[in-house]
C-alpha cells in the first residue's frame, strides 16, 4: 500500500493500487521525471493560481493552515496541496477550500498513471501531478503547497514563479536524503528559492542563516529573515508582529503549542510580503482562531479509542519536533504512547518527552516500517502492545499517542473520526 493510502472508494483505491505496483512508493528527488509527467499533462504548474509556497523540516504544514485560513478569511478561494495525509488520501488535495472528492481524484489519478506509466513516477510524483492537474482545471485566487521532502529537488519545485517561498523551522530529518548536518538540510531547503520571489524564513543559527541568505542572493530572491525586516513574538495573550508597514496585535492561535505562534507569525509575514492578494489585519486576527491542522497536538473526541478519557494525538516524528511538543505537556504529564518509524531516531524522540511521561507505551506504525515495539520498551522501561487499543488499555487520562503522523491517523481512524 503505498504511503499508507487507502480509500473507501472502490474506484480510487483501484487507481491507489495501480500507484502501488507502478511506482517505487518511498521517496526519490530530482525533477526529471516530475518535469516529463506535467509535460506529458500540458504543464498544468503553468496554469494554476498564484502560488504561496512553503518548505521546512516541522512547521510547514501549520504554516499552511495559517496561509489557508488568513487568504480564506479575505474571501480568498484557496488550493491547497499538503502531506501526508491522516485518514484519506484525498486530504492531501483541498479545492477552492474542499477537499477533493471521489469521482474527480479517481479520474486524475487514472490520467496521470496512464500518462506516466513508463516513466516509473513515485507516489509522491504522482500525487503532485494529480494536485497540478486539480488546481489548474478548478478556479481560485491562490494555491498553498508544501514542499513533500526537502526542496531543492523535491517535486513540488516545478512551479516557476510563486508569489512568496517560506521556510519554516529546521532541524535534522530524513538524513540519508538531504544529508548528515543541518547545514545540508538547510541548503536543501531553501532551494525553494526563486528569482524576485520574496523567500521569508524563520529566525536560524548565525552559520546556517549564512548558507539560506547566500542561497537566497544566488537565486535573486529577497531573504526576509525573522528578526529583520519582521518579526513575531507571542507575549502572554498576543502575538505581536511587526513589519516595516506597522505593527499588529494579533490573538495568539488557537492551535495548541507556543511554537505554533512562530508558525503563525511566518504565515502573517509571508502573506504581507507579497503584493497581489489583499489580505487586511482583520483576516489575519481571524485566521489565528480559524487555522486547523489536524494530528498536531489535537484532543481526540469520545470514541470507540478513547472511551471516554482524556486523548491527545499528534505527529511529532523528530527530535526537533518531539521538543517542541514536550514544551507544550510539560505541565501536564501524560501516559504516553509512541510508535516510531525506523528510519528516526527513536533515542531523541523519547529523550525529549519521557520527562513528561507518567508511563511510555510503545506500538508499531500500522503499514510502515517501525522500531520494534518490545526492543523500545526494553530499552527505555517502558511497555509494548500490539495495538493502539491494547496500549491504551488500563490507562487514564491524560493520554498522548505520538511518534509519527500515521499512527495519529491510526487513532482517529480507531476513533471514527475523519478530518475534513
């Protein structure tokens, strides 16, 4: 099953397994054969809605929500084009502000495979053509897309001419492909860059903020650092940002996690950064209530999983994020349950959160390659179970399942619950 895609439908999931025996399914950089596909298509990127796009190894997806919520909020309709998914496949693809439905993703995935067959494309290839394909055939005045993996070479990087690029935090991730240091990450990264196209990011250390400016300058991109030309800080009930066009008052967002305000703050900058698209104070202050990202430190509703207690999920798969997800529990610790993939470092995840944790359960990712549960709980005096059910059983509440996006999408499937 590739990337764990799966759909009620039985024409999309036979366009899904089709995907699966074709394509390699893991990761593959490079342009190659995403630049022949969209030709083959027409060169859909060519056609689509200005576009808002957004790298980085946590955050990014978050600070696409932002973006969605703040262009909405000015009676914008938006594109948008995230991963992975949680529940369906179709959340990868957003419409004019609605997911993609059946009848019109059964009917480009059948297009782009049979376009693409002999070129071999990867899941992830074939679902960028499938989002182009989307945005350029359905009006709308914007398409936010993240970057899948890295940047530089990652597929999303065909578009030409964006708007703005962001780049939200950085931290090591996904090592064996945008290499050992975060440096190298960093360069991947902000390959998003693009000639006059305002590149805004985050705040970095002094050496790796060197590397994304020169990369910046190289490309004739304007680098708006955090802490330069914007700024964003969250006091104890405002997010407070200023630019060289004034200063803002903002709520702080409803998005739980005082990282999320940085994402917040680089959404706000990218947005007042690019001149087509009008986007005044007031939708900004209201995209801090409305954004929504499901599986980031989200409370489960009663279901048949949570039974009635108190359950959390979220996707934190990294060091750097699994840090940011211990800062917003540590005052209220939690029987946590962890399944990690195999290719992360299961030591800094659990490093950075069993501080916070009344007990340490761990699971294997349903359909991934994952640490062993057993050896995990050995090493770490924690215990393994065989399923999310399992290892909430005799638990009460707080309860938080993390350690990777698909096993928060796990939960909410156990709990019948489908981000919409």
């Amino acid at each position: 099953m590739a990337d764990g895609a799966r759909s009620d439908d039985p024409a999309v999931q036979h366009q899904l397994d089709r995907l699966a025996a074709l394509s390699l399914g893991g990761d593959r950089l490079g342009l190659e054969r995403i630049v022949d596909l969209l030709d083959r298509l027409g060169r859909p990127q060519d056609a689509m809605p200005p576009v808002l796009h957004v790298a980085g190894t946590n955050g990014k997806g978050s600070t696409c929500a932002f973006l969605r919520a703040g262009l909405e909020a000015a009676g914008h309709k938006v594109h948008v084009f995230t991963s992975p998914h949680l529940v369906r496949y179709n959340e990868r693809i957003r419409l004019a502000g609605r997911l993609i439905d059946d009848v019109a993703l059964g009917a480009l995935l059948e297009e782009v495979l049979d376009a693409g067959a002999d070129l071999e494309p990867s899941f992830f290839e074939v679902t960028t053509a499938v989002g182009f394909l989307a945005f350029a055939r359905t009006p709308a005045d914007a398409c936010v897309i993240e970057v899948g993996l890295g940047g530089r070479l990652d597929a999303t990087n065909v578009v030409g001419a964006p708007l703005v690029c962001g780049i939200a935090s950085l931290g090591l991730d996904h090592q064996s492909w945008l290499g050992p240091r975060l440096i190298n990450i960093a360069t991947e990264k902000a390959g998003i860059a693009k000639p006059g196209t305002p590149l805004v990011t985050q705040l970095y250390p002094s050496h790796i903020a060197s590397r994304v400016g020169e990369i910046a300058r190289r490309a004739g991109a304007p680098w708006l650092p955090r802490g330069g030309r914007w700024d964003a800080i969250a006091s104890r009930d405002k997010l407070r940002y200023s630019d060289e066009a004034g200063e803002l008052a903002l709520p702080l967002p409803r998005l739980p996690g005082r990282h999320q305000a940085l994402n917040a703050g680089l959404a706000v900058a990218m947005l007042r950064h690019q001149r087509r698209l009008s986007v005044p104070a007031g939708a900004l202050s209201a995209a801090m209530g409305w954004a929504d990202w499901p599986g980031r430190l989200q409370q489960l509703g009663d279901g048949p999983l949570t039974q009635g207690r108190e359950v959390w999920i979220d996707g934190a798969h990294n060091a750097a994020a699994a840090r940011a997800l211990a800062r917003a529990i540590k005052d209220t610790p939690r029987h946590i349950v962890l399944g990690i993939l195999a290719n992360k470092d299961a030591s800094a995840i659990v490093d950075a959160l069993r501080p916070y944790a009344r007990s340490l359960t761990f699971v294997s990712v349903p359909d991934h390659a994952s640490h062993d549960p057993a050896k995990l709980a050995e090493q770490f005096a924690g215990r393994s179970a065989g399923s999310l059910d399992e290892a909430l059983a005799g638990l009460a509440s707080p309860i938080l399942i993390a350690g990777s996006l698909y096993l928060a999408g796990e939960a909410l499937r156990a709990n019948l619950q489908t981000p919409d």
